[in-house]
C-alpha cells in the first residue's frame, strides 16, 4: 500500500490557506498559474489574503499573482481580507481599492460592517464618503404608522367605527405617548453626543392621520448596510 505524504496531496488552493509555501512553490513550479481558480473561481490569492498569509501573496505576486483577479462575484483578494496589515499588503502589490464588483461594491463596502477599521483605510485611498448612519427616526415613524395602521384594522375587523371606540383610542393615545418618549430618548442622546444624527435627518413626529387617510402606504427610504 503507498503512503502518500498529506503536504503532497493538497492542491494549491488548500496549500495556500494553510500558509504551506514548500507546496504552493512546487504547485507553481510544475506549471500551475498563481491566478488558477477551482470551481468557484476562488483562486490561490483569495485564499491567502482571507487567511492572512503574507508569505504567500508575496510569493504569488512575485511568479505573476494578479491581485485584481477575481472570482465569479466579481471579488477581488482584496474583498477577502480579514485584517488591516493583510489589507496594507494587498494595496502593496498592487490591489486596487477603488474596484466595484458585480452589484457595485468596492472592498470598503464589502468589509464595512465586519471589518469597519480596514474599510475605513480603503476609504482613506479612494476618497469615499463613508456609509450615513441610519436615520432612527425613519424607523419610528414607520413603527408608528404600522401599529396605527393595525389598530384601526383590528377595528373594521370587529365592526367598529374608530372614531366611537374607547379601547381604539386608548391603544392610538398609548402608541403615540410611546412613540413621543422614544422621540425624547434619540433626541436626549444625540444632544449628549451619544448618537450622531444623520445628514438632514429630523427628530419631528409625523402627524397621525385620519382613519381614511391610512389606506395609503407611505414612502420610504430604506438605507442599505
């Protein structure tokens, strides 16, 4: 039976996740591209950028490693890293910060919510604004009209006028009072420093409108993350 040794079965992408450069030197000296991607178009840089290998994108670079290459997502290594010395490096050899991937990312974008420090650097190169903080009074107020909004079917559903129903508007009072004191709070906190109020953002309540006004769906902004 042949023993075959581990480090000589993995191919190159698993050799360069593992941080194995004897294998990914023997991968590429027999002829394999450092820009090969398996099924997933996920290639030898990829992998060493998301687990940090230095040594690794060093050596690929050096034998014609495309630090712009990218997957069927249109992913850069540079989507791929993890943290900001590996994105340093990338940026080093080449990788460029202001490369938009199929639905119009840029590595900034991608990392932001995980990895806010290294798309803050990304930002540094690119001169892109950061993301605007969600507007917290949007969500209120569309919490609010929601909860009217079902109050008053809960009425037509019981065969209620709202107008004549004393629990209707005892729970209509209660939603606005808390919606007013939730309003105090954001306010409380953005004049202490504690939240940053978003660009033209307003911490004024909508009016609540009247029963036959509330078929009408409002519009809204939805941010994304």
């Amino acid at each position: 039976m042949v023993n075959l040794n581990h480090a000589e079965l993995k191919n190159i992408w698993v050799a360069a996740s593992d941080g194995d450069l004897e294998r990914v030197k023997e991968l590429v000296e027999s002829g394999i591209s450092p820009n090969t991607p398996d099924e997933n178009t996920y290639t030898p840089l990829h992998a060493a950028a998301s687990w940090s290998h230095h040594h690794i994108l060093r050596y690929l670079h050096s034998k014609g490693g495309d630090l712009n290459i990218t997957d069927e997502d249109g992913d850069t290594p540079l989507f791929s890293v993890e943290d900001l010395e590996t994105a340093k490096l990338v940026i080093e050899l080449g990788g460029e910060a202001s490369h938009q991937n199929a639905i119009g990312h840029t590595a900034a974008d991608h990392l932001n919510e995980e990895y806010p420090d290294i798309a803050s650097y990304l930002r540094t190169l690119t001169g892109q604004p950061a993301p605007s903080a969600p507007d917290p009074t949007n969500a209120m107020t569309s919490n609010l009209l929601d909860r009217v909004r079902e109050i008053m079917d809960d009425a037509e559903a019981r065969g209620v006028a709202a107008e004549d129903d004393a629990e209707v508007d005892e729970r209509l009072r209660r939603v606005v009072t808390e919606t007013v004191e939730e309003s105090v709070g954001i306010g409380r906190l953005i004049g202490s420093g504690e939240l940053q109020p978003p660009p033209q953002a307003s911490t004024e309540l909508p009016t609540v409108v009247e029963d036959e006004e509330m078929e009408e769906d409002p519009s809204s902004k939805r941010q994304r993350l």
